[in-house]
C-alpha cells in the first residue's frame, strides 16, 4: 500500500516549529478539546471566582473540561457525553484529549 501524494510530500517537508498561536488557528473556532479532569484540581479556583455560589462536588470527583483550540477552559461539565453533546449543539467540533 503506498501513501497518497500529500502525505508523502508532508512527511519529506523540512519540519518546523509551530507557535501556540498557529496550533489554535488550525482548529478555528470549531474544534474544542474535552478532557478528564480532578475536581480537586479545579474547585479551589472556582470556589474563589464564584464566591457566592455554593459549589456542592466532591473532591474526587471527575469532570470534564471543555478547551477552546487556544487552550483556554469554555465550560467545565460533569458528564463526558454531555460535554460532547454541549459542544456540538453549539455547532463545535469536540475531541478528546488524555
């Protein structure tokens, strides 16, 4: 089985460094990462932005969070598949990340 033509000249390119800047434009505004998360690690900065909300989650719970391509956290969700389907519904394209 031989590669197509592009992947042959993709794989022979001089391989450069990409900036994060360049990454996050590849995805666009579509592509959102989803990601397991330990609420432990997230609940102390959300305790202190949403100071007056109870926030009731266990420590060893596992979330899930939604990264637009930049890396920046969109939304932080409780259930993998929901996660997923709220990304979709705004009309974004999720993968996930380990």
């Amino acid at each position: 089985m031989t590669a197509p033509k592009d992947i042959a000249a993709f794989n022979q390119a001089e391989k450069e460094e990409i900036s994060v800047r360049e990454l996050a434009a590849l995805g666009g505004r579509k592509l959102v990462y989803i990601r397991a998360v330990a609420a432990r690690d997230v609940l102390d900065r959300f305790s202190q932005e949403f100071a007056d909300i109870d926030i009731d989650i266990e420590e060893d719970a596992t979330l899930y969070s939604v990264h637009s391509a930049d890396g920046e956290r969109i939304a932080l969700v409780g259930d993998r598949e929901l996660a997923f389907a709220a990304a979709r519904q705004h009309e974004m394209n999720p993968v996930s990340v380990h």
